[in-house]
C-alpha cells in the first residue's frame, strides 16, 4: 500500500515548474517515456537526477518525469480512463489498477533468474496478484515497535527483545506510565488503517477474510475480537493513549515511551534528537509475530507503445546503482545491495528486515476481494468508536456492525 514510502508534496522544479518539464526536450528520434511519480519535494529532486542519469546513459530513450504528488491517484486512474497513462508509474494498490497494468513475467524471466532471486521474494510476491508479477519492487517498509531508550532507563525496564510478547509490552508500559509527568507507555493510532491493522489478525492466527474471502466469522471472529480488545484495554487500563497519528509525534516531545510505525519515523525522530531504539513486534504467545508490508513498485502501463523501452527503465530504476541511491528514503529491495551495504549490522535497519523474514505467506485482505474500499471503511469506522476514548464501544459489537 501506498503509504508514504517516500512522502509526498508539492511538486516542483526551483519553486513552481514541474519537474518533468526541466531540463532539454528530448530529441526527435528518441522514444519519448513518461515516468510517473508520486513523489515531490526533495525526494522528487533526487528521482529527477537518477532520471537525468539514465537519459545520458543511452541514445534511444528519453524519459520525462511527472510528480503527481498527492493527486497521484487521481491522475492514474484519469490517465487509464483516458487510455492516456504513463509508460511508467510507481504502484501500490495493486487489485484497483490491475487491468490497466502489464504483467512482467515474461521480461523477468528474459533477464534471468540470478535478476529475479535478487529481489527479496515477499516484496516480489506483494506486487503480484493472481500469480502475475504487475510491479517491480523499489521500496518497503515493516512495521516495528520504536521505544525511547531515555525512558526505558529512567524506569529501570529491559529493552524489548525479538521473541517478546504483547503481555512483555503492556508489563513495561505500566512500569514506563508516569501520570505525574504525562508520560504514556503506549501509543497507537486513534485511526487505525484498516490495512495495516490487519497484521494484528495474522500474528494472533486470524485474518480478515475466510479462504472464500467472506469477512463474517473472521473480521468478528474470537481471534480479532480478542486483537481489539487488547488495545482498548491498554487504554482503560491508563497505560496507553489513543493519537491522531502513530504516536511518533508524542515520542518526540518525550511523552510515549513506545508505538508501532514502518520506517518514515527514523527521520524525524533523530531529527529531534530522540535516543530511541526499535524492536520486532510482540507476539501473541505462540503465534509468530507478522507485519503488514508497505511497499512501492514500479509497473507499465498495459497500453504503452514503447514496452520495451519502458521495461528497459524499469531495469534501469531497479538496478543497484539506483537501488543504493535511494537508500536513505527508501529501505533496500535488492539483497546483493543490503549485503554490500551491510544494512544488515545497522542494528535500527536490521530490524525491518527480520520482520521481512517473518513476515510472507499473508496476503492483505486489500488483494483478495473487489470490495475492499466497502469493507476498509467499515473497518475504520468500527476500529475508531473502539478506540475513541470518548466512545470505547464494546470491540464485539462494532465488529459485528461490520459484517451485517
């Protein structure tokens, strides 16, 4: 899903061109790509320069790239609409725009299976669907538990550990607890993102959707019940708070000790100079703990006139060169550059790669029903009257309201 894997804005070229149009107009002769992006701002800036890089590289391509920011979607599906859309574009929901979209197999498979294997197979296997590859993966994200070391030290508690359980989690916030002080030893999203939110289904045996892809015994079955529950618990019991966002933005003025987030926190928290750490997920006891993954790919368009020329970009933009250029604001896809970059004994990177590790054979609810936005938004209406510290309805009950 996209999810802000590289944050989104206004897009620019100095302060109101586009970038897609700075820089000379490609020649004549050359096959003109259109690349989009959703990207702006710096990140944009710096897709632009890897764009400029290929466009030297070679005599037969031109690319242009258009920063749609956060109209991304609309000016996808527009373009598709009008069977106008670019060569190129970076994807994530996958089962909305699928038939508008070329499936890659046979262009992976040309390239050989040494290109194929580098990719990490969970990230190639949640830019497919219906057992065709329709993206290839540039960036990802799992989710983590970040918590604030300061705190932790101050309350004399033990650092999460991988293998801990969400018993382990609620035992060190009530120790992290400071009502005096303000200081929550939890947070978690008020607003939940019905998406995500589902990893807590998987990592306590569940899922949203039955092997039939019916929601009723499964989104209101004991196991999500009991996964709702949990977190309405923590709040009653005074040792978690409820936040408009992740609770990033608490950690940061020192009052949470621990929430839950992919990778976009690590920026601002050292930013703000926070002395904070991350940890795998809690389990639920036996059951493995999982993350969702949130990925971005980049896919052609079904209707492109220049197939070839596109794939031969998405080369370009998938290769290790520009995979390690992006790293930074994006976590590696490539195994061969998370070797050579030794992301692996970064003990803050390291982690969201053992989640990877854990984390296939899940497929999000989103990629195996058409009616996902019906039940999404269901999903988040019943998650936010459970979790609203104004409302705290009964978990069973909303999720009943769901299925009916």
């Amino acid at each position: 899903m996209k999810k802000s894997i590289i944050r989104t804005g206004a897009a620019f070229c100095g302060l109101l061109i586009l970038l897609a149009s700075c820089g000379p107009a490609a020649p004549a002769d050359k096959t003109k790509i259109r690349f989009a992006t959703w990207d702006a701002d710096d990140s944009a800036v710096a897709q632009k320069k890897l764009v400029d890089e290929y466009n030297a590289s070679q005599s037969k391509v031109e690319v242009s790239l258009e920063t749609y920011g956060d109209d991304f979607d609309t000016k996808i599906a527009a373009g598709m609409g009008a069977k106008d859309a670019p060569d190129v574009m970076y994807m994530w929901n996958y089962s909305l725009y699928q038939d508008g979209l070329l499936p890659l197999d046979s262009y992976v498979s040309k390239e050989g299976a040494k290109y194929k294997d580098n990719f990490f197979g969970t990230l190639l296997n949640y830019n497919s669907l219906d057992g065709k590859i329709l993206g290839m993966p540039v960036g990802y994200t799992t989710h983590v538990v970040y918590f604030n070391k300061d705190l932790f030290d101050k309350a004399k508690v033990e650092y999460p550990k991988a293998g801990w359980t969400w018993d382990d989690l609620k035992a060190a916030a009530a120790k992290l607890t400071d009502k005096k002080a303000k200081i929550a030893g939890f947070a978690f999203s008020m607003k939940p993102d019905p998406y995500d939110f589902e990893m807590y289904y998987w990592s306590n045996g569940s899922s949203y959707l039955d092997q039939g892809g019916t929601p009723a015994g499964m989104v209101n079955g004991p196991a999500g019940i009991a996964v709702v529950k949990q977190f309405q618990d923590m709040l009653k019991a005074g040792i978690a708070i409820a936040t408009d966002g992740s609770g990033a933005s608490e950690m940061k003025t020192g009052k949470v000790a621990m929430f839950i987030n992919g990778s976009w926190s690590i920026d601002s928290l050292r930013a703000a100079k926070i002395n904070f750490g991350v940890a795998e997920l809690p389990t639920f006891g036996a059951q493995p703990a999982v993350s969702v993954i949130s990925t971005s790919g980049v896919s052609i368009y079904a209707n492109s006139k220049h197939k070839d020329a596109a794939w031969d970009f998405v080369k370009f933009w998938t290769s290790e060169a520009s995979n390690k250029a992006r790293i930074g604001y994006e976590l590696p896809v490539l195994k061969s550059v998370v070797d050579s970059q030794k992301i692996q004994d970064d003990p803050t990177m390291s982690v969201f790669y053992d989640m990877l590790d854990k984390s296939g054979g899940h497929t999000p609810a989103s990629y195996l029903t058409k009616d996902w936005s019906k039940l999404s938004d269901k999903l988040a209406s019943a998650l936010e009257q459970a979790f609203n510290p104004t409302i705290l309805a009964d978990p069973k009950k909303v999720l009943d309201a769901v299925v009916e």
